[in-house]
C-alpha cells in the first residue's frame, strides 16, 4: 500500500470519526429517536466538517488539514488506463 493511499484514507476517516463523536455529543442532550434523522444529520455534518476543513486549508492554511487526519492532502500518481482486449 502507497503512503499516499494511507493519507487519503487517513483524511478521509477523520472527518468521519469528528462527526461521530459530534453525533454522541448531540445525543447526549438531544433524544433523536429516528434512525433515518440521525443518518441524514451525520452525513449533512460530515460533508459540511470536510468542504470547511478543505476550504480552510487551501485559503487559510495547510495546518488545518490536521483537523482531516493528516496536514498534506495525498499526492496521486498519474495512471493510464489499461486497454480492454
């Protein structure tokens, strides 16, 4: 496995754990009984924890991709595709 792919998974999985944890947080002092809520809630935060993270380390800084897992995004290879046939 590429170093790169680690980062990549490490950046991607660290929003998701914030949300997490925000998610119990919020069902410490909120009773969110709908299965279908709590999953809407987590993806909306999730998504909306990573377009400002990201945002924030292009036009701010590259110290808060930290808050992503990792302070550089990954750096992909260029591949071809292979032919068919």
């Amino acid at each position: 496995m590429s170093s790169s792919y680690l980062l990549s998974m490490m950046r991607t999985l660290a929003p998701i754990l914030a949300v997490w944890l925000i998610a119990q947080a919020v069902q410490l002092g909120v009773l969110l009984d709908s299965i279908l809520v709590v999953s809407l809630l987590t993806s909306v935060f999730a998504g909306a924890y990573y377009l400002v993270v990201h945002w924030a380390e292009l036009h701010i800084g590259g110290r808060f991709g930290r808050l992503l897992g990792f302070a550089a995004p990954p750096v992909y290879q260029e591949q071809w595709p292979t032919p068919l046939g």
